[in-house]
C-alpha cells in the first residue's frame, strides 16, 4: 500500500544502474531496483523540481528484487532546463555546446522500519549539462525549446545521469530513499540566490519498476526514475 509523503522524506533520490558489473572489491553487481526508461536513455522526460514545485525533497519507498543487498552504486536521473544565457520559457535561450554547471547534490536512505536514523547519506557535486539552445525549429507552442534531431521532436530540457558510488554498505529488502538539493527558494538549506540549480529537476519514471517495486506515495505520486545496483547476491 502507497503510504510515503514527500513532506516526511527531508531529502530527495533518485537511482540508476544498468546491467552487471564489478562492485568495490570484485564482487558482481547485479541490478535490484529499476525505474528507468526500459527504451533506454531519453533526450528528455517528465520530471519535477524543488524550485518549480516548492519542495523539500523527493523520492519513494521501494522493495528490491533479488537477494543482492550490498550496495554498490546509485544512479540519479535528472532533467535540465537551465539556459548558460535567456531562460528556457523565454524563448531566449542560449547555451555553447558542452557547457556545464555544478551543484551539490545529496542522496540519503532509511530502513522503511526505521525512518528516524539514515543507513547511508552521501552529498557529491556533479557537473549537470545546461540544455541545448532554443531552435528556430522549434516554432508556435514549441518556440523556444531546444530540437532533438535524431527524434525529430523539440524540448525543454535534457536529461542526465548522475551516479552516487558506495562500499558495499547492507541494505534492507525494503527501504525509503530521497535525493535533495538547494535552490534559490526550496531545498534543505535554500541559497536565496538564483542560479541554473532553479532549472533543474529529478526525471519521472514511465510506468512501473521493470525490476523491483515501488511501494511508497511521493510527489505527486510519481516514480523517480532511478535504479540500483548491489554486489553478492543472484
């Protein structure tokens, strides 16, 4: 039963790990929870963001498949709509290509019986892509976004993934998980000055879990696009 509140969470997570690879110290890892885009990466998706829809943070509770627990890596999927120069809505959005900026973002996980004490925080700063510049493909309702040849569709934003790395630490079957960052406005610790973090969201999964089960309410109730990835275990 869906009974998790974004209010309740304090941070926000989003996880994704694909295929099997060797985990800290050579053990194999195998993927135990997957929300992603069963297609593959996305130019874009859905997404929501703490400055956008004044929260705090987001992320679900889950239960994982297999008997793998010891965690490995977590990758985040994000959604960029920051323009280096304009703004995406403005129609006016310029960005050179490759440009990047930085911002600091934190995952954190609890035992779903134990939501007072984290089993793991980790904080990294990871270099997020703006998005493209706008098209003058991209005209009427679509003025303004950028235009993803190879699907021929125009955009807002750009997805990324982020990964967060770990040592083997034991995980539950069962656990809650939150990614978090700071904007001008929302997140933990709000910054009170405006940057490109405003223009950045967590990715929302299409559909159910292909591996695992999302058994927590969030935002909206919607899935973050996430997966993750432990070592011994089938």
């Amino acid at each position: 039963m869906k009974r998790l509140a974004i209010a309740a969470l304090g941070v926000a997570a989003v996880f994704v790990v694909a295929g099997s690879a060797l985990a800290a110290g050579g053990t194999r890892a195998s993927v135990i929870f997957d929300s992603t885009s069963p297609n593959g990466p996305a130019t874009n998706q859905p997404s929501y963001g703490p400055e956008a829809y004044a929260f705090e943070s987001i992320g679900d509770e889950i239960t994982f498949a297999g008997t793998a627990r010891s965690l490995s890596s977590v990758t985040v999927t994000l959604s960029s709509w920051a323009c280096q120069q304009g703004t995406w809505n403005g129609q006016d959005c310029f960005t050179p290509s490759g440009a990047t900026f930085s911002h600091a973002i934190t995952l954190t996980i609890w035992d779903a019986n134990d939501p007072a004490t984290p089993l793991v925080t980790s904080t990294q700063t990871f270099d997020v892509p703006y998005r493209p510049s706008a098209s003058s493909k991209c005209t009427g309702t679509d003025a303004g976004k950028w235009y993803a040849s190879a699907l021929k569709t125009c955009k807002n934003g750009i997805t990324d993934d982020v990964t967060f790395n770990f040592s083997n630490e034991t995980l539950p079957d069962t656990l809650v998980y939150a990614i978090s960052y700071n904007t001008n406005h929302y997140g933990p610790n709000p910054l009170l000055v405006a940057g490109p973090y405003d223009s950045l969201n967590v990715a929302i999964a299409d559909g159910e879990p292909t591996v695992g089960v999302s058994t927590g309410d969030n935002f909206a109730n919607a899935t973050p696009a996430v997966q993750f990835k432990a070592g011994n275990g089938s």
